[in-house]
C-alpha cells in the first residue's frame, strides 16, 4: 500500500455524491440562496475521500488523526486562518497537522491548487451545502454538508467504512409515519432550527450515543401520566417536582436563541441528561423536556400482549424493511423499549448501544406495529 493507492470505495461513491451536492445546490440557487458552496465534480470528490481514508489508517504519536476536510475556498470562509504555504493533500501531511484541528467545528480548507487540490488553512465558517469528509474512526468516513444555520448542524449524505457504503435515502423523511426526529435528521426537505424541540432530541441522542454505555430514553407525553402503567413502581430515582432546566431553556425569547451563551447552556442541560441514561434503566422526559425519572424499569402493561416482532429499517439506500423480534436488535434494552412503545403508543424510546448503533423506537399507526428505526449513520 502507498500513500497515493486507489481506494476502490470512493471511486465507487463519488459520482452519487456529486450528484447529490450538484442537484441541492443547483435547486438552492433556483430558490434564489446566497453563500452557496461550489460543486465539488467526481475527480475531487474521489480524492478528497482517498486522502481522508488513508490519514485515518495513520498515527500521529499513537493518536488516532480526527481530521474534517471542507472543499472551500478563503474567499468563502469568515476569517480564515491562511498558512503561509499551502500543504499537499497527502495522508501524511494530514495526520501530521491534525492535532491542531481535532477539536469539533474545525475545518481543514481544500481548495484547487493548479491542476490538483491542496490544504490552505482552516476555518470555523463554511457555506451552504459545502462538502466536508470527516474521519470519525480508522477507516470510518461521514460526507456530509452544511445546512446553512447558525448553529453549524449539518447533514450526513453518505457513511464509508472500508470497503462498505452507506448512502443516505433523502426519500425515507417521505415515508408514511416518519418520526419528526428522523425528519430532522435527515435534513433535506425541512431544514428546521437547531434550537427548537425535535433537534435537542437530537442533541440528547447524540450525547447518549458518545458516553459509550449504552442507554434509553423514553419521551412521553405531558397531557397524561397512562406512561406509569409500564414501569415497575417504586421509580428508584423518581424526580419531584420534574427537573425543568432544559424545558426553560426551551421556552426562552427566540432572539435569546442566537446567543452563545445560550447554547452553551443548553449544551450542558442535554449534557446532564443524556449521562443518567448511562444508569441502568430508563430515562424519562415528557413531551415538554422535563425530567421525571431515571433508572425506572419497564415492565409489560397488564392486560396487553408481550411484543414478538417490529419493522426495521435504516434510512438508507437499498434498504428493505425487515420484520424482527425486538430482541435480535441488541437484547433486553431494546426489547424493553419496543415493548414499552408497544403498550404506549404516543410515547418514543431512543436506544443506544454500546457499540454505537442507535435505534428510534415508535408506533406506526400505518402498519400498526412497533417501528425501529436505526439511525446511528444520521448520528455519526
């Protein structure tokens, strides 16, 4: 293997992602968008995920490179941090510089440089619908883009690990009974704002999945308290009065909204919360983002039938709904929350494994069943 070697997976994906990035910004310039990136063609797409691949297999002093490329120019990024002399896009000059850059919202800018590609800089601040390959693990790449908030949410379009290939399905937010979580996540049709309540369930999902211990988290809803019937009682670390912190970050000014300040509180708030899931047992917040309990345990609603199968699927394409028992889904965490959306059916459990998959259980009314969603590519 040499530093320039092909690497079969991005020839593969490259044309589906240039596609994607050429289709979504040439219908944002028909809607009359300003600040829009421009399309990366197939030859650079391919050679921004080779060089993002074959960093990722290296070693800066025993640490794992965590690298984002952006395909930007400086004259596209508020205040650029320029190198005096650019850097060939090479493996080794990436994992050389990456510990300058691993910090979360860092970008290394990439940009024509004569007939091949080079790294200028870095920036904190890149256009709409700007490609950005990110190295999440040793062979693991997110393309993803830019939804053009603020708050710097983006949208992952394809997962790359090895020699697997994960494309995004943008239709799957079409679906009937689509959780509005999933929509979110998949950010294609309704870029929504960071702040508002589907996405710091979002937040949450993602603070759960990083703490690496696994965990559930139960939303039910706030009109009605019929959520008790499937949980063991006494709650071991029940919550009276419910822990508000987070619904009252929620209900603040939407101007409050743009302030760092802010942000970084509710940062902490989701914080704080997605680590109680790591407790055995759920963790249960209702419709309004109050905190009712921790550690609970679920149990089947008397008089209701024991759940012995739910439709899996994962937004992606290719994809084929799969009818499963809940426990082949990662064991009695998960099967505890199927049945618990099974015997509760306006009420949503996020599960995270160990291992990082992460499912969104809900009621499907269409096919009235117990519908998992896996959504651990959206998250990465």
């Amino acid at each position: 293997m040499t530093e320039t070697a092909a690497y079969p997976a991005a020839r593969a994906v490259a044309p589906k992602v240039h596609a994607h990035f050429a289709r979504h910004v040439g219908e944002a310039r028909q809607r009359g968008e300003d600040n829009l990136a421009a399309v990366p063609d197939v030859a650079t797409v391919e050679t921004l995920i080779e060089a993002a691949f074959w960093a990722s297999l290296r070693r800066e002093e025993n640490y794992m490179p965590r690298i984002s490329l952006a395909f930007v120019s400086p004259a596209q990024s508020s205040n650029p941090m320029l190198f005096e002399k650019s850097l060939p896009l090479e493996p080794a000059k990436l994992t050389k510089v990456s510990p300058a850059v691993e910090r979360a919202g860092i970008h290394l800018g990439v940009w024509r440089n004569g007939d091949g590609l080079s790294v200028w800089g870095t920036t904190r601040s890149i256009p709409t619908f700007c490609i950005v390959v990110e190295v999440a693990a040793p062979g693991l790449l997110v393309v993803k883009h830019h939804r053009g908030e603020e708050s710097g949410k983006f949208v992952n379009v394809a997962v790359i690990e090895g020699d697997q290939v994960k494309i995004v399905n943008e239709g799957a937010s079409r679906l009937p009974d689509c959780p509005a979580l999933l929509t979110s996540l998949l950010g294609f049709d309704a870029p929504g704002s960071w702040p508002d309540s589907v996405n710091v369930l979002i937040q949450l999902a993602v603070s759960m999945r990083a703490h690496g211990r696994g965990g559930l988290l139960l939303l039910v809803p706030t009109s009605n308290d019929t959520w008790r019937e499937s949980i063991v009682r006494p709650i071991p670390y029940a919550i009276v009065p419910p822990f508000s912190e987070l619904a009252d970050l929620r209900g603040v000014e939407a101007a409050e909204k743009h302030h760092r300040a802010w942000q970084d509180a509710v940062e902490r708030a989701v914080e704080a919360i997605a680590g109680l899931t790591a407790v055995d047992g759920a963790t249960i917040l209702n419709n309004d983002y109050q905190l009712l309990a921790f550690g609970a345990k679920i149990a089947r609603r008397k008089g209701w039938a024991q759940i012995d199968e739910v439709t899996l699927t994962e937004p992606i394409e290719g994809d084929v709904p799969q009818q499963v028992h809940p426990s082949m889904l990662g064991g009695t965490r998960h099967l505890s929350a199927a049945q618990f959306v099974h015997d509760q059916r306006d009420a949503i459990a996020l599960v995270a494994s160990q291992d990082g998959r992460f499912t969104v259980f809900a009621w499907s009314p269409c096919a009235e069943t117990v519908h998992a969603h896996r959504v651990e590519t959206l998250l990465l």
